[in-house]
C-alpha cells in the first residue's frame, strides 16, 4: 500500500508541472496586451512600460514562466494588479462563497429532482408523471439568466421578499446570508434537479421492474416500503455520482448565475480576470482548481486501493 | 438618589444612542462596474472617479457648466508669462488621519503624482517641472512651457491630495486603504462587492453632507441595478440603461437625470498607423471619408442604437459646449452626394471592415452605420472583437475603422490632443499632420478663451475634413434614484457630488 502511495504521490508533481505549463501557455495565447488593458483609458506609455516590467511582459515566455513557477513554489501565487491584492487572498475570500452557493444549489436539486423523479416513475403515465416531466422540461430549457431576472423581478421589485442581489457573509448575518443565496441557488438547482429528475425516473423505472422488487411486492411488503426501501435505494447509487459530477460542475459553471445576482463569487473573479487580463488572477485561480481537481483524484485513487487490493498491484 | 440620578441619565444616553442611530443615514449608490485600484495615482477607471467624488477632494472641481471653481484651493493666480500658478491652499482642512493638508501636502501628492512608478498622472501632468512652497498655505506650481488645460487636469485626479503620512507609510499599497481630504473617509471595500465610506466628521465643508455612510455596489447588469433601485437596495444608480427609460419616467417613486457626457462616440478611421490605411480605399482617400460621413444619418443613429439618449455631434465636443466650432456644423446626411464621391474616387462599392467591441451599444452603432452607409454604395463588414483584443488591434494598426467611445475631459484638450497629435498614445488613427500639432499646441500654451475658440475652429477645419475619427453623437449619463433625493448636480463628467445631496 504505501509503494502505491508514494507512486500516486510522486505522479502528482510530473502532472501539477505539465498542468502549470499549460495554463501559463495558453494564457499567453490569449490577443489583447494586459499592460495596454491595465494601463486604463489614458494609455500613457510610461504606464505601459512599466507595467510590462512589473508583469515580466518584456522577458521571453520561459524566464516568465520561471519567475511565476518560482513564486507558486514559495505558496506565493502573485498578485492583481487590477485589485492590488494577493490572489492567494482573493481566493480564499470567493471560493467559500462559490462553495456555499453550490452546497446550497445541489440541496435544492436533490430535493426537488429525487422526489420528483420517484414520484414520476412509481405513478408513470399519470398525471403526475406527465407533470414532474414537464417541469423537468422546464427546468433543462430555461436560461439561467432569464429565470435569475424573472426571479429578480417578481421576489425582489413585485413582492419585495428578497434582496435582489449581492452578497452577506453567513457569520454577519446568516438570515441576510440565506435570502440573498436562495434565489441564486435555486436557479443553479433548477437545472440540476431537471437532470436528476430525469435520471432518478430512469433509475427507478428499471429498479421497479427488477425480480427482488417483484419479489417483495409478493412477500406483502408495504407499497412505501417497496419504492423507499428496496427500488431507491439501489436506483440512488448512480443518482449520487451524477449529483457529485455536478456539484464539480457547479463550482466551475456558476459564473453567469453570479453574475446575474452580483454574488462576488469564484466564477465573477475569473471571468473579471479574463476580460481584464490580470494573468495572475487568472493563472492562479486555475492552477487552484487544477489541483483541487488532482487532488480529489488522488482520494478516489487512495480509496479504490483501499476498497480493492487489486488495484495497488497494478 | 445619585443613583437614580445616574440611572436615568444612562436611559437617556441610551435613547439618544438609539434616536442617533435611527437617523443615521445611508447613501446606496450601484455601479456599472468595480472599481480599480483607490490610489489617485495609480486610478484608471472612470467608475473609480465616482468614488473618490466622495472620498478624495481636489484642488479644483469643475461645476454644471464646466467652469473651474476651488475646491482644496482657496484661490490661485497665473504668472503673466503663464508658466506659474501660484495657489493660496485652504486653511483648516485636514486629512481623514488628522493630519493638517497644507503647501508642503500638496507639493508631496503633485510630486508623487508625477513621479511614481506606474503613475497615470504623470502624462496629465507633463508640463510641470517643478512645485515650490511658498510658505504653509502656498504652493507655486512651475511649468516647462504654458500650459492652459492644467487646472483643469487639477480638478481631475492628477489635483486630489492624499495624506503624506498615510502615503508613505503604504507605499504602493496605499489605494488599498486611501487617506484623503474628502467628505467621506474609506472604511472597507470587498472586492467586486462593495466600497464602504464613513462620514469624516471634521471634513472642511461639513455642512453640505448630510449622509453618515456610502456603500458602493458594482452590479454589472443594468437590468439588475435598477431592479435594485426598484426594490429599495439602492438609493442611486449611474448608466441606466437608455430603454429602461420611459418605464422608470412613468414611476412617481423614482428620478431621473440626463447630462450630456463631455465625451464622444466615434468610429476612428485608420488613415496612417500601417500599411492597411494605403490598401482600404477608405483609409486612402479623404473623399471616400466624407462619402462615408454624408452616408450617415446622426439623427437616425441615436434613434435606434441609443434610444434616443444622446445628442448628436460631429466634433471632439457637443455643440452646447463654449469650444464647439462653429464654423464646421453637423453635415446633413447627403446619399447622392456619397454616391457621387465614390464614383470620382473610383470606388463606387468601396468596402472597408468595421471593428467593434462587444459592447451592446457599439454593436448596435456598427448595425445601423453599416445598412446607412450600404445605401451609398459601401460594403461595410461588422468584426465583432473582444475590447481588450480590439485594443491590441487598433494599437497595431490592424483595423480599416474602429468603433470607439472617449468618456471626455473637462478641457477639450483631453479629448483632442492625444488622438490627433502626432504618434500620440490614443492616436490609433495614425493621423499626423504638423499644421494640426501647432495649432494643437498653441491651443494649450494661451489661456484666453477667445483665442483658444479660434485654434479650435481653425483646427476643426482641418481634422474634421481630414477625418481620423467621425464624431457621431455625445451619450446622455443616464442617473436614476429615489425620489426621496434631493440636491443632485448634474455636472456634465457624470461622477456623483454628495455634497448637497439629502433624502427629503
């Protein structure tokens, strides 16, 4: 076992390497001069000048690679030079908001797509199965940044139940944190849930229709215990690895929904950083989920090995 | 009894506490976008000048009709040669730390301004050689050369005085925690979130403030500012959008205000800055240019890429502005005229590509120039890029036209100088014409009026026919905010004054 830690282990720095070379390369791909960007409407070009020195602009792409690598090696991944703050600090401020944001949307999804998904599968070709599909529709069709506006419009401007944007830390205020998250979060969900509707009807229709639940129908077993006990049970298993695929998903993909509510969030940083080409922010926040994305990996891996022997002598 | 007496006394300091802060007040001001860094030197953002509207006073602000009044400065007086302002600073002004703002602040934040790394100041500033005190509450300003657009550069941000303590303590961090001489004093900002600003309690003219707070809230999306400002998050909002207009109009609970910008929207024609201007007809030839202007209805553009919010315009500054040349009018759209000329330049389909940022309204504008100008003959194709892309682009020469906005200057110097002069930085035309560079800097080294109008009509006669850039309209800054407000100024730069403003 620990030969195949250390094997699991060592393979990680190769990989983190090729991954730094190839965000830092392909950012240099991207047309537009960052110093022109920075430099603001007056493009005075001592600005420029010296923001290219700032930024290493006037090496040759290896020492500037070098000098970004060096940094990252010391825990230090640069600087904004639009926001003058560490980006190691901007990603510890955003990355718990985008994590709430999607804790609180695969809440959501599982609550409304999971039920609606039993329910459309036990009652098939009701009323309500044509009901939970429809809505299922709904949910996969519609726009985010649409329903994020109707939302807007109807619970903040109409009703006035909820702020129609930004964001409250949970530790100020958790009620002021919780209505500002909800509409958010439930567009996020909407959609997830959609899938997960769809799936879990899918799930369960082939769970339903298998011997053992025909064989404790026959054995009296209450029509409840049937569907809650015996089908979902067995139909969750692959509901549960589509929720965690999509819970990634969330974190990367929540950009236009936080844009839509103002919620200062991992998505808004990186799409900011793009369009304002402030390369450490951007070079920083992928190399972070680069790894976080490694890193699981190598918790999956760990956990085969420990669940199959097999594994650690291949 | 004492200690009934002092119990009663606690009640009532308790209540007063509580009547305090029942009435404190809270200004809440969304913004179209976050921010840069909150360093007057370093800043480069025009949402950023917003914010230090409250935070950062200057030496001289300009008011609703342009003019230059004192701000930090009490008053100032030029050198008969113009090449020294000499300016009486205000007496019992303080910085937000207590310290005193004085002859020796003011000549540390002009130096600073022009000599730190990466200042944005220092182009503003240029003709400033050197910055002498006089005594504790005068400061001598010495130029290399006259210089008439400088007090007008002084009540932008190349004027505002930070505090030298606080300034050199933070070094280059010091936008991450301002201290200034303004109303307000910065108290936390969360970045692309929000910017808190605390009322400064000995600011020099405390009488006109009557809020306790402002919060800042960069809402990118004009449908989500407003639908805050309709849910009573926001009190304030800048840029709303030209077609939420007449919905809002109807809405007694709300105001609006319209002030024309003092800048412009354009498209930059590439007329030298590569090899492309001599291979697109239209870079080529002037009377390919004036087909394509006479080919435009301003009118109609505004109409239906803007709504109707914004003035038509044909020159560098709007028509209601004291430097308009009048000699050079808005030219009518002309289609046999158009048709005409591209016949005697002998490209009666003349084709050229329209570059455009992805903006909303910049791709409304290339829509409607290009099916106007296809009525006189022109092929025009529409390359929707990316602006930080079109930057580069338009930097390298490689663009036929460029759709272009300027967000304007108080002098017309600001909006003239850099992009007509020779090999200027925003000179993305590569116009270049010693004639336009003369009167360009003659414009700058005479304070008169008078004089200055007549090189700007002389130079309108020149570049307008030469068109580098065609001038099409000038955008309305659209505010929209309660109708609880009071005292707004609508001053033609579009930054927010707080100073008079209250809820009734």
């Amino acid at each position: 076992m620990s030969t195949f830690l250390i094997r699991r282990v060592a393979a990680i720095v190769p990989t983190l390497l090729f991954v730094s070379i190839l965000i830092f390369g392909l950012q240099q791909l991207l047309p537009g001069d960052p110093a022109m960007v920075l430099a603001g409407e007056e493009r005075d070009p001592a600005v420029i000048a010296h923001l290219r020195e700032t930024m290493h602009l006037d090496q040759p792409f290896p020492v500037r690679y070098l000098y970004w690598l060096r940094g990252v090696v010391h825990g230090d991944l640069g600087e904004s030079l639009r926001m003058q703050q560490p980006v190691g600090a901007l990603i510890a401020a955003k990355l718990p908001v985008t994590l709430e944001l999607a804790c609180i949307a695969i809440v959501i999804a599982l609550a409304i797509g999971i039920p609606a998904g039993v329910v459309s599968a036990v009652r098939r070709g009701t009323a309500w199965d044509y009901g939970a599909n429809v809505v299922a529709l709904w949910g996969l069709s519609t726009p985010n940044f649409w329903l994020g506006i109707m939302l807007i419009l109807l619970f903040s401007v109409t009703l006035g139940w909820l702020p129609a944007s930004g964001y409250v830390s949970p530790f100020e205020n958790w009620r002021a944190n919780l209505a500002s998250m909800i509409m958010p979060a439930f567009v996020l969900g909407n959609a997830i849930a959609a899938v997960l509707m769809r799936h879990t009807r899918s799930a369960m229709l082939q769970v339903l229709s298998s011997d053992y639940v025909r064989t404790a129908r026959a054995k009296g077993a209450r029509e409840r215990d049937v569907v809650l006990k015996h089908a979902l049970r067995n139909a969750l298993i692959p509901i549960i690895t589509l929720g965690a695929l999509e819970f990634g998903t969330l974190l990367s993909g929540a950009v236009l929904t936080e844009q839509v509510f103002t919620i200062p969030g991992f998505g808004k940083l990186i799409v900011d950083a793009v369009f304002n080409r402030d390369y450490a922010v951007v070079q920083g926040v992928v190399l972070f989920t680069a790894t976080a994305y490694i890193m699981l990996n190598l918790v999956a891996d760990i956990a085969y090995a420990v669940v199959n022997p097999r594994i650690r002598v291949q | 009894m004492p200690k009934r007496m002092h119990q009663a006394m606690l009640i009532v300091a308790c209540l007063l506490a509580l009547i305090a802060s029942a009435n404190a007040q809270t200004l809440r001001i969304g913004l179209a976008e976050d921010p840069d860094v909150l360093d007057p030197t370093l800043a480069r953002s025009f949402v950023g000048r917003i914010v230090f509207a409250s935070l950062c006073d200057k030496l001289f602000d300009i008011d609703e009709k342009l003019a230059i009044v004192p701000q930090l400065a009490e008053s100032y007086q030029w050198s008969s040669d113009s090449k020294a302002l000499t300016i009486k600073v205000r007496a019992g002004v303080t910085f937000h730390d207590g310290e005193k703002l004085d002859a020796a602040a003011v000549k540390y934040s002009l130096e600073r301004h022009k000599t730190m790394a990466g200042s944005n100041r220092r182009g503003e500033l240029a003709p400033l050689a050197s910055v002498d005190v006089v005594d504790p509450m005068t400061v001598r300003l010495n130029l290399s050369a006259p210089f008439s657009p400088l007090l007008a550069q002084l009540a932008d941000r190349a004027g505002m005085i930070v505090s030298p303590k606080a300034a050199q303590a933070a070094g280059d961090k010091f936008g991450a925690r301002p201290v200034c001489a303004g109303p307000f004093q910065f108290t936390e900002r969360v970045a692309q979130d929000r910017i808190v600003l605390e009322r400064y309690a000995n600011y020099w003219n405390k009488g006109t403030i009557h809020f306790d707070r402002v919060v800042f809230l960069p809402i990118p999306d004009s449908t989500v500012r407003l639908a805050n400002l309709r849910s009573g998050q926001l009190d304030f909002i800048e840029r709303l959008a030209a077609s939420d207009v007449p919905q809002l109009k109807s809405d007694a609970r709300f105001g609006i205000t319209k002030i024309t910008e003092i800048g412009y929207q354009g498209i930059t024609i590439n007329v030298g800055k590569s090899d492309l201007a001599q291979k697109n007809p239209l870079g080529r030839d002037p009377r390919v240019r004036e087909a394509f202007e006479l080919a435009l209805d301003r009118e109609g553009i505004v109409q239906v890429a803007m709504d109707g919010e914004a003035d038509v315009g044909n020159q560098w500054v709007a028509p209601n502005n004291t430097f308009y040349a009048k000699n050079v009018p808005i030219p009518a759209r002309n289609l046999a005229r158009a048709k005409q000329l591209l016949q005697e330049a002998g490209v009666p389909n003349a084709s050229f590509t329209l570059m455009t940022p992805t903006t909303a309204d910049a791709q409304r504008i290339a829509q409607v120039v290009q099916a106007m100008a296809r009525e006189a003959g022109f092929d025009v194709k529409i390359q929707s890029t990316e602006f930080a892309t079109s930057l580069d682009l338009a930097d390298k020469g490689q663009f036929d036209a460029y759709v272009l906005a300027w967000s304007g200057r108080a002098d017309p110097d600001g909006n003239i100088y850099s992009f007509d002069a020779c090999k200027q930085p925003l000179n993305y035309a590569g116009y270049c014409k010693p004639g336009v560079d003369d009167l360009l800097n003659r414009s700058r080294s005479t304070r008169d009026v008078d004089e200055r109008r007549q090189l700007f009509s002389e130079l309108a006669a020149i570049a307008l026919k030469d068109r580098p850039i065609v001038y099409l309209f000038h955008r309305h800054w659209l505010w929209a905010y309660t109708s609880k407000l009071e005292g707004l100024r609508a001053v033609p730069d579009g930054l927010v004054r707080v100073n008079g403003l209250r809820f009734k």
